[in-house]
C-alpha cells in the first residue's frame, strides 16, 4: 500500500476527493481549514486578514498500483490551475490495521 497526503487550495474543495474516486479508491481522511505557505512560490494560505484563503489536506491509502495515476491526475490538475497550490506525496506504507 501507499499513503498519498495531498495539501491543497480550498478552491479545489471536493475536485480532490472525485479525483481518488475516478479511481474507485472511496477511503480518505481531510483536514479543512489547514494554514501553509509553499516551498517555491505563491502566497501563504493563513486564514487571517492579511493571507485570508486557506488549505484543505487529505490523507489516502491507495494500492501499489494506484499511487502513480493518482499523483499524476492531481499534477495535471495543478499544471492548470498553478495560482491556487496543491502539493502532493506519496510513501510507503509498511504496516496498517
């Protein structure tokens, strides 16, 4: 299994759950309201005055076979819409219950 963790614009709101679901992959926890600022460029995502949009985060365990087509979907989604952020990783998971 892999995990994905995927922290995103809340503008995507539900887009990032339909992208694992054209998948059939129905599991996920999210996060709303998550603050952050990226690594390369764009602006922070705070929830205060200043920097008033926000993140949402979610966190999936995907088959092996899935976690490839799954960051590739979410990184088409981010070539087009490169303003809003969305990050996304992927690991190895060695153990659930």
């Amino acid at each position: 299994m892999k995990a994905i963790f995927v922290a995103y614009n809340q503008a995507y709101n539900q887009e990032i759950v339909e992208v694992l679901q054209a998948f059939g992959q129905r599991g996920y926890t999210k996060w709303e309201d998550v603050g952050g600022q990226g690594s390369v460029d764009g602006e922070p995502h705070l929830g205060s005055h200043a920097w008033p949009t926000q993140n949402h985060a979610l966190f999936s365990a995907v088959p092996d076979e899935l976690a490839a087509p799954v960051l590739a979907a979410l990184k088409e989604k981010d070539d087009k819409y490169k303003d809003l952020g969305l990050r996304a990783y992927s690991w190895t998971i060695e153990q659930s219950i």
